[in-house]
C-alpha cells in the first residue's frame, strides 16, 4: 500500500497546478476521507500532516475519534440520519450534509453548540443523490434564521460519475454561482465562503472552479 505521504505529496502539486491554472488563489483544504480504512491507516494520514478527516457513518465516526482523541478536526460527510444526530452532533467540526429542514431541527435542539453545516445541493439533478435542487438552496437557507445552532459556512455538492469533463465543470460552476447568491444576502448565520466539492476523480476540476474544501478517499489514503 502507497505511503499517505506520497499521495499527499502528488495530490498538493496537483492542486496547485490548478490553482495556477485557473488563477485561483484560495485556501483549498484537503478532507481524508477515511471511511474505509482502518484506525492505523488514519493514524497515518495525521502523521502525514493532514488535520481533516472525514466520515459517514456513526460508528465509524466514533469509533475513530476515540481512538485518536482530538488531534482531527472531523467531517461528516454523509447523509445524516435525523434519528442519528444526537450521536454525532458534538462530536464534529462540520456537518457536510444539510439537505433538509427536519434535520436542521434536530441539530438545533441537540448542538451544544453552532455547528459548520455546508448545505448539500443536488445540482446535477440526478435521483441517486441527497440535496437540495438548485433552486431550493437559496429559501431553504432563508429559512434558517431561527435557528442559532446552524451556522452555514458554504455549500456542497456530488458531481456525477463521468469522464465528461464539461459536466463535471459546469455542476461545479453552478454551486460557485449559487455561493455567490448565498453571499449577497449578506446573512451573518449564513457567510457561505466555503465550497465542498471534488473528490478523488474530479478534485482537480473542482478545485479550477473554486473549491475550498476537497474530500479525497482512494486516492490518497486507499
């Protein structure tokens, strides 16, 4: 198995050629997406330098973060179960997945604190995705004035499984716009300067058109 910091290494070129590319010049932090791999393996992936780890499931969420205590800053990358939320609510930095009003409901009633939630868009339309359509991004956000736990830090997103290029790029373009609609609502609750998007096949293209946060699995840890 490939050391992480090889990959890291090949990765962080990689995208700093695309910001060079696009003449991007921002932070673009790399989430280690470790959901299948083993507590040694995300050890690894620490000790390589990387600070953000990111899971889908519960258990392996918490079964990690007590493993390693609290040298992570921790992803929530899947869909969350709203029955769930009181697992793993204030045991996580980010929630990348809010896609509905229930479940912003119980984060409210459960947080101890404001959590980082990235809105999930569906921008690709396709039925096997979570999030919401475009178009019901912007209300939905409104929507979430009261709630003084959720604090939306950007937008996330799923391109398809393509080797289309220009697909991929234009869902990753259209959250960028959407970003931009979110920010001139100028809400403090929702600063909306993030951008989750890109993963192992597409973090390149994603990073082209403004990527802050990429979530990386095979590529770098396997």
């Amino acid at each position: 198995m490939t050391k992480i910091s090889d990959n890291l290494e090949i990765i962080q070129n990689k995208i700093e050629t695309a910001k060079k590319k696009a003449q991007m010049t921002q932070d673009v932090k790399i989430i280690a997406v470790t959901k299948q791999v083993t507590v040694a393996r995300t050890t690894e992936a620490l000790e390589a330098g990387l600070l953000h780890l990111g899971e889908n499931r519960p258990e392996g969420l918490l079964t990690k973060k007590g493993e390693i205590n609290n040298k992570a800053i921790w992803h929530y990358i899947g869909s969350l179960q709203t029955r769930k939320v009181k697992q793993v609510i204030n045991e996580i930095d980010y929630l990348h997945s809010l896609d509905r009003m229930s479940l912003a409901e119980e984060i409210n009633k459960r947080a101890e604190k404001p959590i980082n939630c990235f809105v999930q868009a569906n921008v690709s339309g396709e039925e096997s995705k979570h999030g919401l359509s475009t178009e019901e991004v912007i209300p939905f956000i409104q929507s979430l004035a009261q709630y003084d736990k959720i604090h939306v830090v950007g937008l996330m997103t799923m391109a398809p499984n393509t080797e289309d290029e220009a697909v991929i790029r234009k869902v990753f373009r259209d959250l960028k716009n959407l970003q931009t609609q979110v920010i001139e609502l100028g809400l403090d609750y929702a600063p909306c300067k993030e951008l989750s998007m890109g993963m192992s096949n597409d973090y390149e293209i994603a990073v082209e058109e403004g990527a802050t946060f990429v979530r990386i699995g095979t590529a770098l840890v396997g």
